[in-house]
C-alpha cells in the first residue's frame, strides 16, 4: 500500500494510503490530524484526479518526502 504526503498547512498532517486499485481510479484512506485529532475517511478518487495532483505536487509520494528531510 503506498503512502502519500498531502500539501496543506503547518498545522495539519495529512496523508493518503492507496487502499486499492479499481476500474476507474482508486480507493483511497485520507487521514487527517489536527489539534491532537485524528479522523480518518475511505474515498474513491478518479485515476485523472490523482494524476493531476501528484503531477502539480498537491500529494506527493512519502518516500519522496523523507529523502528531502535526509
């Protein structure tokens, strides 16, 4: 399952998990903390969708994200 870092504000953490692939895109587990709370939802979200926003770095991937800090 691949993880992906979400570009928001300092005061957030949120992430993506790709749970599955399906025929028109992907399940997907979005979890968000904010003010020591944590919700967590599943969504599908459209292959273009999740494309375009890897492609203008709304997401990106995690393990991309640590080699940064490294």
């Amino acid at each position: 399952m691949k993880r992906y870092c979400v570009k928001c504000r300092n005061d957030r953490i949120e992430y993506i998990e790709v749970v599955n692939e399906i025929e028109d895109g992907f399940l997907i587990r979005l979890t968000r903390m904010h003010e020591g709370i944590e919700k967590t939802m599943e969504e599908t979200i459209s292959r273009p969708l999740f494309d375009l926003c890897l492609k203008t770095g709304h997401i990106y991937e995690e393990a991309a994200a640590n080699a940064q800090v490294a």
